[in-house]
C-alpha cells in the first residue's frame, strides 16, 4: 500500500474502448484529480485494435493503409517515445491519475513510485520483472518496442521488453499510463509501420509478454493487474460518472480522434 492510499481512490475494473476514448478518459481524469474529485487507477483494453503514435512521432512512419485494411485505429498518445500496437486480446493497459503536488518532483522517483503496482502485478503472475538495469541501444526508432530501452520506465524480463510506461502533466495533475504485453503479434507489431528494415526474430528478441513468461490466462493477468493496484492505492472499486463520460467524448471526437491530431498534432481542445 502507498503512503497515497489515505487519499479518495477509485478503481475502475478493465473497460474495452476506441482508442482516442480512452486516451480522452484518462486526460478527462486528469481534470475530475485537478478539480478536486477522486483519484483514479484503471485497467483498459484498446478496442478496436490501435496504433497509439508518439506524441511527436511522424505520421509519415505509419503504413495507413496496412491499418485501414485491417480495421486498426490510429489516435495520437500525449506522451512521447514511439508507436505502440495495442492488440484488442494481446495488450493490458493501465493508468494511474492523482494530483501532481502529491507526488515526487524528481521524475525518477515518480515512475518508481507509480510502477510499484505494475511490478507487484507482474509478480502475482509469476513474472520475473523489473526495470531495465542498462540502456538497451535502439533498433528502430518509430517503433516502441524496438526504440532504446530505458532504466527509468521499461520493464523488462528475461532481459526482454515487457512494459512501458510514460507520463505527462495537465492541469496541475500527474497522467501515467503504461502497456504490459500478454501476447506478442509480432506481423502486426511491424506491419503497421512503413517498413522493410526489421525482421519478426529482430523483434521477438526484443520483446517478451506475460504468457512466454508465466503461461497464464489472459483474466488472470488482468485480475493480477487490477488486484495490485487496488492494494496499492487502497481504491474503492468505482466508475465513471456521465459528466466524465460527456466530457470524454467531446475530447475524443474534437482532439483523439479527429485529423488535425493524429496526422498533424493540432486539436481544437
């Protein structure tokens, strides 16, 4: 349990949402933290399935119309580092949501004070991880699994990618969210980039998952997940209210979801 947990914290149980939806709750929870309302911890699914970009990645990386073609969204995260293909059954994503004068200054401190629950999760599922404890050089940079792995916030196993994890800040709020891979698709890793240059092997050496490691069911993991930052935070298990809900949903269609964002990172939000 944090020092944190005498605070207001909810817990909302794994939603499955568009992509730009889901980046607009969580910027969304961001305002309810920063006007006074709970603090929250979630577990989420990407779908359909979804390419989120870099914030300042080029969409000029990006194969679109390998994406159209199989019905993978593309919405554009707030957080930098490279693009993540989120698979609708092969990717388990959370985000941890609290007022930035309650927690660390140091960015350091921050991630190792906010990924405390995603490696107790992966230890309730009999993974063997932890932070990366030496840079890994960069493969390919568009690409986040292939980009260089940092000490800071990647999560590894086996010496393998495992878990990223990034922040960013609004409104007087800490945002941190963060992708653990239960399944690897490798084809679809690669696919939905513009390129020839790296091999399925290149890529598989890079990154693990939950299942290579542990060989567990898909709701165990999620259950682990959810149950790590329940304790952590000591969260009453809760929802979204319709305000929120309202309010996602303007963010997404005029910001997550619109052109202007994901193509050239303008927003009318």
């Amino acid at each position: 349990m944090t020092a944190l947990a005498d605070r207001d914290w909810r817990l909302i149980p794994e939603e499955s949402r568009p992509g730009p939806m889901q980046m607009a709750l969580e910027e969304g929870a961001g305002e309810t933290v920063a006007a006074g309302g709970p603090r929250t911890v979630r577990v989420y699914t990407w779908r359909p399935s979804t390419l989120s970009l870099g914030y300042h990645q080029d969409p000029e990386t990006v194969d679109w119309e390998y994406c159209d073609s199989r019905d993978i969204t593309i919405t554009r995260r707030p957080t930098g580092g490279g693009g993540i293909y989120h698979d609708a059954s092969g990717d388990i994503s959370y985000s941890i949501v609290a007022p930035q004068d309650e927690l660390p200054g140091n960015l350091m401190e921050c991630y190792e004070l906010l990924c405390t629950p995603v490696l107790t999760a992966f230890e309730r599922m009999g993974v063997d991880a932890a932070f990366a404890e030496e840079t890994l050089p960069e493969i390919h940079q568009p690409t986040c699994y292939l980009r260089e792995v940092h000490p800071a916030h990647d999560i590894v196993a086996d010496g393998q990618k495992i878990s990223g994890n990034a922040q960013y800040r609004q409104r007087e709020s800490v945002i941190q969210h963060g992708s653990l891979s239960y399944a690897l698709v490798p084809d679809a890793h690669l696919g939905v980039f513009e390129t020839d240059e790296v091999s399925r092997e290149t890529f598989e050496q890079r990154g693990t998952s939950i299942r290579q490691q542990a060989d567990i069911a898909r709701e165990e993991a999620v259950d682990g997940l959810e149950t790590a930052l329940e304790g952590w935070a000591d969260a009453d298990v809760g929802g979204w209210t319709d305000e929120e809900l309202d309010r996602a949903a303007e963010i997404a269609e005029a910001k997550y979801a619109s052109e202007e964002w994901n193509r050239h990172r303008r927003s009318r939000v």
